[in-house]
C-alpha cells in the first residue's frame, strides 16, 4: 500500500515537473519567435510562417532532448554527447531569450539594448543551426545506426574478398583446369551447331542429308524356251 502511493507521489511530481518545464518552454519559444519576426516585413508572409515553424521546433528540441536521454539514450558514449548538446542548447535559449526581451523592451519602452546584446542579435538565428547539428550527430551516434553501418560494412568487404579469391583462383592449376574444361565445351557446341544439314521447318536441329544412291539397273528378264515339238506328230 505504501509502495502504490510513493509510486503515485513520484508520478504526480513527475507530471508537474514536467508541465512547469514545457510552459517555460512555450515561454522562451514565444519570446524568440516574436523576436525573430520583428526581422521581417509584415506582408513577408512566407518568411514569417517558415520562421514561426523554426521557432517552434527549437522549442520542441528542448523538450525532445530530455525525453530522449530518459527513453532513448542509454551508451555511453552517445549519452555523453547527447548530453552536451542538451545543455548547450539550454545556454544558446537562455542567451536568445534575454538578447529578445531587451529588443522587445527597447522598441517598446525606450529601452538602451548593450552593445553586446545588439552585436549578437544577428548570430541568435544560429540557434536553428545548432540544432540541426545536434540532432544530426545524436542519430549518427546512435549504437543501432552504428551497427547497421557495420553490417554495411562487413558486406562490402565480404564481396571485395570473394571477387579477389576469384581472380586468384584464375592462376592456379585448378583455375586453369577449369577454364580449358569451359573452353572445349564451348569449341564442341560450336562445332556442332556448324555441321552442315537439312533443316525442318520448327524444329531447328538439323539432321544428315541422306546420300544420293546411284540408280540400280535390274537384271534382264529372259524369255522362257519354247516347247519342242513333239516328235509324234504327223
């Protein structure tokens, strides 16, 4: 009984913990976003919904990078720079978030930006960018893609083997062996289909013409002799 409450406790706290972190969030991104569009002209409306979009999926990446180092990354190695790049986003939001509320302020209120806050402005879309590339090396690091890379791999070079065993193969006993024995049988088919014949309509395997046989000159008949007369006729 005591260990279903502690469980409900831990899951309630986890659900508002991770409430209060995607309000703070949308918070930023909505700062950002409204920063990045004071950029652009009010009838570049291309330009400003593909920026709102941009905003957003910084946005969504900071909520992404959590959840994907609490279900996803577990290796070491790829845990570590998971981790690298979460926090280094965390720095470039903290960053773009001040640099847009003092631009905001001073359009506003009449506000005095500092110099470096103006100076960076600029440089705050390389958010977008730094985003791309975390995100690239997280997949590019992950052990499953690493894996099919290596079976890729062991692939390749399996093939690469066989074909050189082949071409050893060639100047060996048996290689040369191998290729005469091929050769006389394709000399033998060769010299079959070339002998001369009478081909049938369809069927197209020819067969001996027969010999012409001379003409064969029977033997003369004789006529049977005649009866001798008899002797006792008068």
């Amino acid at each position: 009984m005591n260990n279903e409450k502690v469980k409900i406790e831990f899951n309630g706290a986890m659900i508002f913990g991770a409430a209060v972190y995607v309000g703070v969030v949308i918070a930023a991104t909505t700062l950002f976003i409204s920063f990045i569009l004071s950029a652009f002209p009010a009838d570049a409306y291309l330009s400003r919904i593909v920026m709102t979009l941009a905003g957003l999926l910084v946005g969504a990446s900071m909520v992404a990078f959590p959840v994907a180092l609490h279900l996803w990354v577990f290796e070491k190695t790829h845990r570590v720079w998971a981790t690298i790049f979460y926090y280094g986003e965390m720095v470039i939001v903290f960053v773009n978030t001040i640099v847009s509320f003092m631009t905001l302020l001073s359009k506003n209120t009449g506000y005095a930006v500092p110099e470096w806050a103006v100076l960076y402005e600029p440089f705050s879309v390389g958010a977008l960018i730094y985003t791309l590339l975390a995100w690239g090396t997280v997949f590019l690091l992950d052990p499953a893609h690493q894996a099919i890379q290596q079976e890729r791999e062991f692939k390749g070079n399996f093939q690469k083997k066989v074909s050189k065993k082949k071409l050893e193969y060639l100047d060996t006993a048996e290689g040369h062996a191998s290729i005469q024995a091929a050769a006389d049988a394709e000399v033998m088919r060769t010299l079959e289909e070339s002998k001369p014949g009478v081909k049938h309509w369809g069927a197209g395997v020819a067969t001996p013409a027969p010999a012409n046989s001379p003409f064969t000159t029977k033997a003369a008949v004789s006529p049977s002799p005649l009866p001798e007369a008899d002797d006792d006729q008068s």
